[in-house]
C-alpha cells in the first residue's frame, strides 16, 4: 500500500514537472513570438512611414515643378504680350509715316528734292565715274530731271569737304525697274526713291522710300521704346 502511494507520488511530481516545463516553453514561445511580431511590426510601420514621405517629397516636388511651369508660362505670355503690343506701335507707326511721306511728295517741287537728295547720297557712297538710277516706271520723269541737279550738287560737296574735282556720269536704267506702288494686292511694291548702280549692276545703293524707312525706324526703336513704354520691362 505505501509503495503504491509512493508510485502515485512519483507519478503525479512527474506529470506536475511536465507541465510546469510545457508551461514555460509555451511562455518562452510566446514572449519570442511576441518580440518577433514587435520586431516586424515596426519593420512595416517603419517601411510604410517611409514610402509615406517619399510619396510627399515626391508630390511636392511635383507641385512645385508645376508651380515652376506655370510662373514661367505667365511671365512668358506677358513678355509676348508687351512685345505684340510695343510691335503694333512700331507698325502703326510706320503706317503713319508711309502716309505723311505720300502726302508730302505729291508736291512735285518737295519730290524732286528728295529725289536729288537720295540720289546725291548714293552717289557719295559710291563714289564711282559712272552710275545708273533705277527707279519705278512711273517715276521715269521725275528722276530724269533729278540727274542733272544731283551730278551737280555731288560734285560740289566732294570739292568742298576735299578740295578734288569729281564729276559722274548719271544716267536713268531702263531696263530694270522698282516694283509699282502699293495697290493693296499682292506682290512686291516701292513706295518710291532710287536704286543707284554702278560696275554693271555688281554694286547697288538701296536708297528706296522702303528701305529708308526700314532704317529710320530700325534706329528709331530704343527712342520709341523709351518714350512710349518707359518703366516696363
């Protein structure tokens, strides 16, 4: 009887110890789980974080790009903006100046003048024996009774400013003429003045009403910007 009170003893310390051992081990895997699950759980927290700020920086940065573009788009229209409107000044401009100049030299005495004068500073340019006149056709008579006056007044200025005597030969090309008036079709058109040449034809002076005008406003441009834009940029 004692001996088997003993063997159920043995037995029952043995399956306490078995389970007190089961219990620790489920407890040891537990903890190790739970630091495991800790560990990974802040791996993903970490890693989302991450992917979170970079997707920020990334849209920001795209933001701001955007933003970038547009600033530039609007600067870039206003500039052609100004520019348009600074061009239609010039061009309106010009058009009031091709009108006055019309008007001025349907005068046939202010005409000739100007017609001499042109022919006069080709002539100064050039500096050669001989020279041709081109005109429009329908100036034909106008600039044949300029040729005389300009050779004269040439040769006066060289002899004045150089003391040299200096005659040229002018006479009126015939066979190649400056395009027609402007009639509002298309084409090519002269508002008037001369083509001087000379070498047969390898050297011209434009000293056209076009190509004179060209010139004045081409000059003219920093004043007219100055006075009718001062202050903008």
């Amino acid at each position: 009887m004692d001996a088997s009170a003993e063997t159920q003893n043995q037995i029952l310390q043995m399956t306490q110890f078995i389970l007190n051992e089961a219990k620790d081990k489920a407890e040891e895997i537990s903890a190790k789980a739970l630091q495991e699950f800790s560990v990974e759980k802040l791996k993903v927290v970490n890693s989302t974080k991450d992917k979170i700020l970079q997707e920020y920086e990334r849209k920001s940065k795209q933001i701001d790009t955007q933003h970038a573009i547009a600033r530039s788009t609007a600067i870039n229209r206003s500039r052609l903006e100004k520019i348009k409107a600074r061009q239609d000044v010039i061009t309106t401009i010009a058009g009031d100046s091709v009108e006055g100049l019309q008007k001025e030299l349907k005068s046939e005495a202010k005409s000739k003048e100007f017609i001499t004068k042109l022919i006069v500073q080709g002539l100064l340019m050039l500096l050669e024996d001989q020279v041709q006149v081109r005109c429009r056709a329908c100036d034909d008579a106008a600039v044949l009774a300029c040729l005389g006056a300009a050779a004269a007044e040439y040769s006066k200025i060289v002899k004045a400013e150089t003391g040299a005597t200096k005659t040229c030969a002018l006479s009126l090309d015939k066979e190649n003429k400056l395009p027609p008036p402007p009639s509002g079709q298309p084409g090519p058109s002269c508002l008037g003045g001369v083509v001087l040449a000379c070498q047969k034809g390898t050297i011209t002076i434009d000293n056209t009403v076009d190509a004179r005008l060209q010139l004045v406003l081409e000059q003219a441009k920093p004043t007219i910007r100055q006075l009718l834009f001062h202050g903008s940029s």
